[in-house]
C-alpha cells in the first residue's frame, strides 16, 4: 500500500518531497503587476486606457490558463501512478480569511484540483477518498498516535513528546490522512469518518469514488472517534 499511494494532500509525496507551483507563474504575475501599474497611469476615458486594460485582460487569462494546465497534468500524473488517492476535504473559505494562507490555496486552486482528481480516477477506474477536514492530520503523531494540544502554522518541525520522533509538520500530517484515508476504504464502512456537524453538501464534487458506486454515502457521516 505504501507504493501505491505516494501522494498526498498538499501535494506531498510519501518520500517527503513536495510539490510547488509552476515557475512560469511568478513570471506571468511579475507581468501581471507591471501591466496593472501601466492602466493606472492612463488617463480615465482615453483610449490608451481602453487597450491598457486589455492587456491586464490578458495577462489574467494566461495565468488562469496555466494554473489550469499544471493541475490537469498533475492530476492526470497522480491518477496513473496510483490507485488509491486520499486528500484532505480542507476548508477553502475558511482558509481564505487566513492572510498568509489565503494566497497559496487561491494558487493552488485546490477546490479545482480535488474535482479533477476525483474525475480522473473515475475514468481509470481508481479510488479516490476524502478524509474529513477535522480529522487532526498535523497534531497526530503517526508513530505513536499521540495528539498534541495545539500546533501553529508556523512550526514547520516538531518532535513528539512521547516517541520523540522528529516530524516534518507537512509529511507527518501527509502519512495521518494516508493511514485514515485507507482506514476508511477498508472498514468498508467509513464509520467515524466525520462528525455529523459536517454533512456534505449538496451537490459538487462527491467524497469518495467507492462509496457511491457501493451505496455508502449515508454511513459517512457517522460520528468520528478522536483516537
Ligand atoms: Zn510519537
């Protein structure tokens, strides 16, 4: 199993590389930026304004049109290399309010990518799970099972009180939702797999590729034993 599920939420490979977002956007924002500045310069109503503001127009599309092309061929990497893909049903709204994450899961565009993962491993005939967005993926020690009370964002290392392994924050985490997310394939059921508070809602992209075609939905939204 471990071979066959080598990447995971954040974009992390079992090996504990990670994925970044292509270079070619930090050039296209560069531009981007450059342009802007250019229109705010214009004067209001003149023409030079009009075809300054196409070329932002542009610029827009383009970094749109990238980010979707490095997703695409991401997604479409990961569902052939693996049969089993278990990400983290995060919480992109509520991220967003958070400044400093804000940017990164706009970059990532990670609503988008769960969709075309999940479609794609729908084509190939792989499994695709969701593991709940309050399941404690960074404050689990996956060596021991022992929660920390509390971690903030910026602690990128941490070592466990009780094992006293040493974690990356990301990889650690990345191992939790592999183990939970194969918890949930196997027990077959998914029970515990969320709280009943985080019912799916309607619509949008469903959490598991198995658990509908089985009939298992209902069952998902058991209630979820802290371990
Ligand atoms: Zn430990």
């Amino acid at each position: 199993m471990e071979e066959t599920n080598k990447y995971y939420v954040k974009l992390i490979y079992s090996k504990g590389s990670k994925f970044d977002n292509p270079r070619i956007l930090n050039k296209h924002e560069f531009n981007l930026k450059l342009k802007q500045q250019q229109l705010s310069r214009k004067q209001k109503g003149s023409n030079n304004r009009i075809k300054s503001r196409k070329k932002v127009g542009f610029v827009h599309r383009k970094i749109t049109n990238c980010r979707e092309d490095f997703l695409h061929k991401l997604s479409r990497r990961i569902v052939n290399e693996n049969q089993v893909i278990v990400v983290e049903n995060l919480n992109v709204r509520g991220m967003m309010q958070n400044h400093c994450l804000a940017k990164s899961i706009h970059q990532v565009g990670w609503g988008m990518f769960c969709t075309m993962l999940k479609y794609k491993a729908e084509m190939s005939g792989k499994i695709y799970q969701e593991v709940d967005r309050f399941f404690p993926s960074s404050k689990t020690c996956h060596v021991c099972l022992n929660q920390v009370g509390s971690l903030p964002l910026d602690v990128r290392f941490w070592t466990c009180e009780k094992c006293q392994t040493r974690h990356d924050r990301d990889v650690n985490a990345s191992i939790n939702l592999r183990d939970e997310g194969l918890r949930i394939l196997t027990s077959g059921t998914g029970d515990k797999a969320c709280r009943p508070d985080v019912s799916r809602s309607k619509g949008g992209r469903k959490k598991s590729t198995t658990a509908l075609s089985v009939g298992l939905l209902p069952t998902l939204t058991a209630k979820r034993e802290r371990r």
